[in-house]
C-alpha cells in the first residue's frame, strides 16, 4: 500500500506542484517507502526514517534466512547439534516459505529503487540506496535521523527544519 500511495500522490499532481513529505517524528518502514517516492523530505531534529524492512507477526522477513545462516554456524561449531535443528526444522519450519520471504523482502528493494529511480541520474546510486533501506540496517526501529537520510538521499531530497516542517 506504501507504495501505491506513494504513486498515487505523483500521479494527482498538476503543473509544477511537488509530491513533499514532512516527518515530524518517526516515519519507519512503510512511511519511509511512501516517502521515498516524494520529491522532497522534510525534517527536524525528532525526525527519523527507518529501515524498509518487511514484517510477519511482528518478525523481519529477513530474520529468516539469517535465523537459518544461525542455526548453520551453531551446527557447524558442534555437529552433535545437526540432529536436534534438523528435527525442531522439520516441524516447525515450512520449507516453502523460506524462498517465499526472500522473494517478499527482495520486492522491498525493487519498489524502494522503482519511486527512487527519477531522482537520481545513476542507476548504481539508485540500488544502492534501495538495498541501503532494505538490508544495511539490523533492526526494524534503527533511527535514521535528518543527518544520515541527508547523507544517503543528499540535500536536494532531504530538507533539514525548513519552513514546511517547522509548519
């Protein structure tokens, strides 16, 4: 949905208008997609974007495939181990699923490079910005304040206590 409405707000504009997004506050994962899609980004000292990062009953997609990197280093480090992961696997873990929540978090970065590919020249620059969102950060609530959303997206897309944030 963060997406579409990100796209949905480009798509209504006229004439010279401009898609702006303030962030008063925090501003994590979904808001920080919408946001992604706007031509400029307003914020203040208690503003915070957050990492893209796609949730399931209130777990990252991505711990998934790093719970399992896990559970290969422990099996490794102690091969008696094997038997009890592969068993506590085989019933708790759907096969299937695994591939499906890589896919699902990997559309992450695709809409994130989709809303930012019009703002920057390289397209380098616009994946590497869309993976920094969707797989650099290893916490759902990591702050990324006014600084480093300005040194990421740069000072033509982020707007540090303008006019339009203070309102």
């Amino acid at each position: 949905p963060a997406y579409l409405i990100s796209k949905m707000f480009r798509r209504c504009l006229k004439g010279d208008s401009k898609f702006i997004v303030s962030v008063p506050a925090e501003a994590k994962s979904a808001a920080t997609l919408l946001s992604l899609g706007a031509d400029e980004i307003h914020m203040g000292p208690m503003s915070e974007l957050g990492p893209i990062d796609i949730q399931v009953d209130g777990l990252p997609l991505l711990s998934v495939s790093s719970t399992l990197n896990k559970i290969a280093s422990i099996v490794h480090d102690y091969p008696k181990s094997a038997g009890m992961f592969a068993e506590y696997l085989t019933r708790n873990l759907k096969i299937g699923l695994i591939g499906y929540y890589d896919r699902v978090s990997e559309s992450a970065t695709q809409y994130a490079s989709i809303l930012l590919k019009d703002k920057y020249s390289d397209s380098d620059k616009v994946m590497e910005i869309a993976n920094h969102f969707t797989n650099h950060y290893k916490a759902h609530g990591f702050v990324v304040d006014t600084e480093e959303a300005k040194s990421i997206l740069g000072s033509d897309l982020v707007k540090d206590g303008s006019e339009i944030y203070e309102l």
